[in-house]
C-alpha cells in the first residue's frame, strides 16, 4: 500500500525544485511510459492502478494516484526516474554531429528537438542552462520516448564550444543559406532562443550561421521546425 508521504513525494515532482532536491522525476501516461519501457528506459518506481496492463513495481489506488498526480485527469500509470548528470567528454563534440539548445525554453520545443535529434541521428542534444527543464513532464511528453534513446547533456555552452575542430553552425537570419551547406560529418548546429536567438557568447563560437530562406511572410520559424529544416538539409548533403 503507498503511503501518505510517497504520495506527497510523487506529487512533489511536479516541481523542478523538488524534483534536484530528490534527484527524480515523473513520467505519467500510458504511451510515453510504454515508449520509454520499450526503448529500455530504467525507472526507480512504476505506480499502476490495475487499468495499467504493463509492467509495475507498487499498485496504487485510483483516489492516490488522483492525488499523486501531476494531470487533471490521472492516468493509470505513473512512472519514476533517476536524474542522471552526464558530462561531456574530452573532444567530444569535435566527433559526429550535435544539436546544441541556446536556452530554449519551450518544453515542447526541447522535447520536439530531441525527436528530430533521434529522427536524424544526431549524435547527442547539448542543452545550455537556460533551456527548459529535460526532466520536465512536457519535455519527456514532446519527446516521444526520444528522451530514452538520445544522448542528452547540460552545460555551459560558451565553454563547451570554445577551440573545437568541427563547424560551429548557429541558425540566424542573417546566415549564408542552408542549402549551400557542405557535406558535414562532424559538425555542432546551434538553435537560438525564441525570443532572442543566439546568446553573445555563443556567437563568439560560431564558425559561421545559416538561414532557411523565406517564401512567404512569416516573421520567423520556431525553435524545433529550424532545427528539423537544417538537420534535414546537413543530413541531404552528406547523402
């Protein structure tokens, strides 16, 4: 039987605060949660009430898990993980290609950048500091289980960055066009901000920026479509 305080716990982590406090996170819903088991996600804990068909470690009854949840309307699972902090690796991001977050902070644009990331099979997701939480439940949910497969890291972007071998590539109006890229196998493409694009510092990095040329008079795209357009074109490219 749960307990009043797991309760408590569980719905805690709706909260960033709580959820580096504890060092957790929750996944709820039937399809994410299916998604992630699939692609071999390890979680702590799965909460089911017996609507749930899938695997469990605790039963939870459907007045708790009311109470644990982080939704209006509950599901009958609910699924808790480790937070894991990785660090990047010596001449990392000189191998391969990278998506890099310039403090994105849409969760469904971070969560959707993953799935392109997984889509095109870019090597790993860089998020600066300043992006929206990867252990969110929006972030987990945009994903798709993408969450589970992609090699994703926090770090300061300014120094991550700085004396690397491989093309720096920011996405900027300004920038050359997309289509006159080169084949590129190891390369970092930087994705701005919404609201205000490419921080200085990553600028300061940058081999060069490109744009995805406009037809029609839509004042932009937003973070994910940019990001999908040019891995599209640099993954075109290499053939």
């Amino acid at each position: 039987m749960i307990t009043r305080s797991e309760v408590q716990l569980l719905r805690s982590l709706r909260d960033k605060k709580h959820r580096e406090e504890h060092g957790l996170y929750a996944v709820e819903g039937e399809k994410i949660v299916a998604e992630l088991l699939a692609a071999g996600h390890p979680f702590e804990k799965i909460y089911a009430t017996d609507a749930w068909k899938g695997e469990r470690t605790h039963w939870i009854g459907e007045e708790d898990m009311a109470r644990a949840s982080h939704f209006p309307t509950p599901s009958p699972v609910f699924a808790v993980g480790r937070i894991l902090q990785g660090s990047l690796g010596p001449g990392e991001l000189d191998h391969g290609l990278t998506l890099a977050l310039d403090g994105v902070q849409d969760p469904g644009n971070v969560g959707t950048i993953l799935r392109v990331a997984d889509w095109f099979g870019f090597g790993r997701v860089v998020l600066s500091p300043g992006c929206a939480d990867l252990h969110s439940q929006k972030v987990i949910q945009a994903s798709m289980g993408s969450f589970a497969r992609v090699r994703t890291l926090v770090a300061d972007l300014g120094p991550a960055l700085a004396g690397l071998t491989a093309p720096v590539i920011g996405c900027a109006l300004e920038g050359r066009d997309v289509h006159s890229l080169p084949a590129l196998s190891d390369a970092v493409v930087v994705i701005g901000s919404e609201g205000r694009g490419l921080s200085d510092p990553v600028r300061a990095r940058l081999s060069y920026c490109v744009t995805i040329p406009r037809s029609g008079p839509a004042e932009s795209l937003n973070a994910a479509v940019a990001a999908a357009v040019v891995c599209d074109n640099i993954r075109r490219i290499a053939g």
